[in-house]
C-alpha cells in the first residue's frame, strides 16, 4: 500500500489587485492567492490541496501547511483512507501545534489544505472525483469520516447516521437530476466595489444571458452609493425583456423563490458587506437599503459575533432581509453556535478556512438538522473548482435539497487548474464528471511557474519593470 513520503508547497499570488477584481468595503486590494501542496507517496499516487489568501501572508501558511503535512509522512495511505476521522484527528491534534490555534487561524487553514490534499489523494486512489467518492460511501462510512468533537450537544454520530439513511432511497434519482439540470449558481463578479457603473450594468446584463437569476452586490462604504448601483443593477435583473430568449420570468412565489424578495422576473438580489459594521449600524445601514429588496445581508458584523448575527436577524425580520455568514466562520463551533442561536438564515460553510472536506461535512450535517440551507462562499482562486462538489455532497446525501439553494460563482482564474469548473447555459454549476480530477484543484505547472511568489517569472518581470 502507497506510503506518504514527503511533500511540496507553492506559494502561488495572482496580480488581481491591478483590475479591482474581488474589492468589497474590507478587502481593497486583494491579490487572490493560494497556498499550495502536493502530498507525495511512494508510488504514483498523489494528492493536491490548498487554501485560499489574498495575497501577504500566504508564505505564512504555507510554512504552517508544512508543519502539519509532516505529521502524515510515513503514514500509509489505505490506513488513513479507511477511517478519515481519525486522520483528521490526528492533523489536528499535534500537542505543540495545538496552542497555535486551537482549530482556528492560520494553524487551521493550513490544516484545511493539508485534509483536501488527502481527499483528492483518496478520490484519486479510487479514480473517481471526490463528490461521486462521497455520495458512494455508505452512512457509516460517512459518518467515520467526519468529527462530532465538540458538537455533540447539536448532533450526535447516532442522529447524523438516522439522517443520512433516511436520505439513502433518493439518492440515485437525485445524482441523475444534478447531473441533467446542473447545480443552482449566482453571480458576485457583476457587484464589486471597485468597477464603474458602466461596468456593472455590462457584467449583469452578461450574467442575465448566462441564465443566472441570483446576484450579489458588494456593500457597505457608502449608503447613498450602494442604493445608486443596487438600483441600477436591479432595474436590470427585474426587466422581463432583458431575459435570454425562450425563458421565462420565474414565479417570486414559488416554493424555490418564496422569501427571497424576488422582482418581477424572479430574480434575487443579495448584499454582502464583509464585516464593516458594528451590531448597530449594521441594522440601521441595511435598513436604509430596504428599497432594493435584498434576500440577505451577508457578513454584516464581525465573523464570530454570534449574538451579534442574532441580534441583526432579528431586527431586520421586519424588513424581510435575511442574514448570512460563514466564508470567515473559523470552525464547526462557531457554525453550531450560529444554528443554535437563529443567528443565520443561510451557512456559507468555506471549503478551506473550515480545516478540510472531514471538517465541511460536520457542518453540512448539522445545517440539515436545524433546516438551514448552506450557500458554499467562492471566488477567490479555486473556491469554486472545489465547491461544487461540496454542494453535489450536501444535496444528493444530506439535506436532499438544492432549489431554494444557490453555489457563489466568480468568473475569475479558473484557467490555471487542469480540470476547472464550468457553468451550464442555464446558469448552474456542471457536475465534474472526469474520474481522475479527484478534488479538481491540481493547478497548471505552468501557472505555478508564472506567478510563484517572490520568483515566478511574473513577479521578477514585474520587480525589474518598476525598478
Ligand atoms: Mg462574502
């Protein structure tokens, strides 16, 4: 049986600061970046991860992703494969490291890279990619791979087991629906705060002909603007003529739509404010926003105020804005504490600030059990080449849902990894099909030889240009 032996790590920045891409009221300048491994074995058999920076201190994580990699050289794979719980256990439970976090922080992400390297590796293992791995396993299996430490008070191993069976009969039909019809997407490019109005209103009408009826809007600098552009881009996605040919506006009271201040058209706006405010002026910001009828507001505080999302939702139910969090939720339990206290109608679990698929699926068993949806957060650079398969997983074996659900979609950088995601004419994710994608985040060699930090050929062009 392969044996891990050793690794590598890339420090890989992407120039996107120069454009205005990825800009909101928090992150001005962001030069969207991955911290990189490849776990190496004694055979063929690799496995790819990483997790997600905007730019400076990525080095940081990638030395820290080497502390914890090394905590699985040696170690046989079969081994880790066959109880993926108790692996992860084991990444996380190293009795120096531990004081570096515990479980949150750069220790953490880290940690999230270095579970996803290992998922890709067992998907690849079993030449299959990592959803189709997932919703293949029975419920014990899931079940073994995933941690209740810590939230056993919101679920137990025996409850996740119950609900995963009772999902059991549907499964097959379900894999057969996504694979026809595509996973439900939205648009955040079209929203960002840096491009002009000219720019918006090209990227939504681009985003309407896709087939996309969900977008989101960066808020939170400054109100009078904010309501400006939310109007511009809502008399936009409310125009029944600017819908593509042969569709037709969708019913803002269906079942899918009901709640989500749908417009005319059925589309839905979302705003997301990356936590600028505090509780107060959350509440009273987002109020002043009522005329451009969002769904949620998304980050609107700092991003382990519990009571603080508790206290914003329940001001603003009379507005009927909802409320969602969670790409900065930097563990399980703060999602427990968020379920427990009603704090959110929407979890955007993040696929690498949670440490790894073993982590994600403990949260996407207790979204279930408390009835609320989970909105992967995406973007970035290979946030969406993994959240796909995290939202196949959620919806084939565990919540059983995925209309009311919508996967965050950023047309950005998706060039640079072998097997990137792609969007149906329908607006909806494709489902990764190729069986030797694993956990479709393995990065072109060449765009790691570009734009590797200091010295990728971009970044030395670049210093020898401004010098
Ligand atoms: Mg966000």
């Amino acid at each position: 049986m392969p044996k891990i032996t050793g690794y590598e790590t890339h420090d890989v920045r992407f120039p996107t600061s120069l454009t205005g891409d990825g800009t909101d009221a928090m992150n001005t300048d962001c030069d969207y970046s991955s911290a990189y491994v490849t776990l190496l074995t004694d055979s063929d058999l690799v496995g790819h991860g990483m997790t997600f920076t905007i730019g400076r201190g990525n080095d940081i994580v990638c030395t820290t992703i080497k502390a914890v990699a090394d905590r699985l050289v040696g170690k046989d794979t079969e081994e880790l494969f066959g109880n993926m719980g108790k692996a992860w256990d084991h990444l996380v439970a190293d009795p120096q490291l531990r004081w570096v976090g515990p479980e949150k922080g750069v220790i953490h992400i880290a940690t999230g890279a270095v579970n996803n390297a290992l998922w890709d590796m067992f998907a690849r293992s079993r030449s299959k990619p990592l959803w189709k791995l997932i919703v293949d396993f029975t419920p014990e299996e899931f079940v073994r791979s995933t941690t209740f430490r810590y939230i056993s008070d919101a679920i137990t191993p025996e409850e996740a087991l119950e609900l995963l069976k009772a999902k059991e009969a549907g499964k097959k039909e379900r894999e057969a629906k996504v694979r026809e019809l595509g996973y439900p997407a939205y648009v955040t490019s079209a929203g960002w705060l840096g491009y002009s109005d000219e720019k918006i209103s090209r990227l939504t009408k681009e985003a309407i002909a896709h087939g996309f009826n969900h977008f989101k809007m960066k808020v939170g600098a400054d109100q009078a603007d904010d309501l400006r552009r939310g109007k511009l881009i809502r008399s936009l996605i409310d125009d029944p003529t600017l819908l593509p040919e042969g569709v037709s506006p969708r019913d803002p009271e269906s079942d899918d739509l009901k709640g989500k201040n749908a417009g005319p058209t059925g589309s839905v706006l979302m705003i997301d404010a990356n936590q600028v405010w505090d509780v107060k002026q959350a509440i009273d910001y987002v109020q002043g926003l009522t005329e451009i009828k969002p769904w949620f507001i998304e980050e609107p505080t700092a991003p382990d105020d519990i009571l603080g999302h508790a206290t914003i939702r329940k001001a603003l139910k009379s507005s009927n804005i909802g409320v969602a969090t969670g790409e900065h939720a930097h563990n399980r339990m703060v999602f427990k504490q968020l379920l427990q206290a009603d704090a959110v109608d929407v979890a955007q679990i993040d696929s690498c600030r949670l440490a790894g698929v073993t982590e994600v699926l403990s949260v996407l068993l207790m979204a279930a059990k408390f009835g609320t949806i989970v909105c992967p957060h995406a973007g970035g650079v290979g946030l969406c080449e993994y959240v796909i398969h995290l939202s196949l997983i959620d919806y084939i074996c565990v919540s059983g849902n995925m209309e009311r659900n919508v996967l965050e979609y950023v047309d950005h950088l998706h060039e640079h990894f072998y097997t990137p995601c792609s969007i149906n004419a329908r607006g909806r994710y494709n489902v990764p099909s190729n069986p030797s994608e694993g956990y479709s985040i393995e990065m072109k060699k060449e765009s790691i030889a570009e734009f590797e930090w200091p010295n990728g050929t971009y970044w030395q062009g670049r210093r020898k240009s401004e010098a």
